[in-house]
C-alpha cells in the first residue's frame, strides 16, 4: 500500500508541478537511518520520501489526524506514529526506535517539530543513538501550499553528509547545542545549494 500511494503521489505531483529536482541522494547510507530537516510545508515529507525512494518511511503525526477515519487509513498505511504533543510520553522514542531496529523502515523527522517553529529539540538524536542509526540532514525548496503546487514552482528537495550520533555519548546540553549547529548548519549550504538567494519566509506569519 505505502509504494503504490508513493506511485499515485508521484504521478499527481508530476502532473500538476512536474518533476523533482533531488541533490545527492548517492549520500544517503545503506540501512535505515533518519531524515531530519525543516518543515516548511504540510506535504513536504511526502517530496522527502519520493526523493529518497524506494527506500520506504515511517513519521510522527499529531494524533489529532487520527480523528478523520479516512485520514486514519492513510496514515496507517503509510506507517504514521500517532504523538499527543500536549503529552508526548516514552512511546515517541520507543516506537520509532523499534521500527529502525526491527524493520525496514527508516523515520522522516522535523526537529523543530512544527513549521512555525524554528527551535530544534532532542528527540531526533536521542532515537538516532538509541537506533544506531545516522541523522541525514534534508531540505526542501517549493510550493508552500497545495494552491501553490499548481503554480508549477520548481520543487528541489537535497541531502546531506550523514551525521553519526556516536552512542557512548551522553546526550547533555552541551552535545544538543553542538548536534543543533550542525544540523543547521548543513540545512544553510544545502538551501544555498539548491538557491544561493533562498529565503524561507513562514506564510501564516504574513
């Protein structure tokens, strides 16, 4: 089911935006690992995923998404990990360290947890040292709206060098500060990458 609403995903998208620019998808390792990047549009770790196919992905989605019984299929199907941001609890690094673990499934993981936020938080490296697995920084440039995705603005989703979260290491305030500047650092030169002049501007904040 995940690889044929990838496929039907695909072709819409082709259709109505044309195809996807993907930047060094040869870093991303072998095995599973975790995409982490910005998230600056509701659908852009579905461009994630179809960049980074057939590779196939399991994410965190607010629970409140489960409501819809339709939305709830879907998202089940493609492997969604229900979270209570309000109580986020033990089973939001449990869950997706068991999938990375046991399955074939790699996570696609926004740091900063919303799109209006650009505060990064721990979780993303606190599973990748519990998995074993790399963070692989990503970014994505394109339609920030399903209304925009007509508009036929080029879409360019890029990766980054693997980072290895190195699993002796305690995970203080020191270590995150460190993982953060990081991570941000490489979602800045895979922006200019893709667009020397790219700014990302928030729409609900105009």
């Amino acid at each position: 089911m995940y690889s044929f609403l990838r496929f039907i995903f695909k072709v819409i998208t082709q259709l109505i935006n044309g195809r996807v620019n993907v930047k060094n998808k040869n870093k991303l390792p072998d095995g599973n690992y975790i995409l982490v990047g910005p998230h600056r549009a509701w659908f852009d770790m579905l461009f994630f995923a179809l960049a980074a196919s057939p590779k196939k992905f399991t994410f965190l989605a607010k629970k409140e998404l489960f409501n819809n019984f339709i939305l709830r299929y879907i998202l089940n199907k493609v492997n969604a990990i229900p979270v209570d941001r309000q109580k986020p609890g033990p089973s939001v690094i449990k869950k997706p360290v068991k999938l990375l673990r046991t399955t074939d499934l790699s996570i696609i993981i926004f740091p900063s947890g919303s799109r209006h936020s650009d505060e990064l938080k721990a979780g993303a490296a606190l599973i990748s040292k519990l998995a074993g697995v790399p963070l692989v920084p990503v970014v994505y440039q394109g339609p920030l709206s399903f209304k925009q995705l007509f508009t036929r603005k080029p879409v360019s989703v890029a990766f980054g060098d693997p980072i290895q979260f190195d699993r002796k290491s305690k995970i203080n305030d020191e270590e995150q500060a460190k993982l953060e500047a990081q991570m941000q650092a490489s979602f800045d030169q895979l922006d200019h990458e893709i667009d020397p002049n790219f700014k990302y501007v928030d729409v609900s904040k105009k």
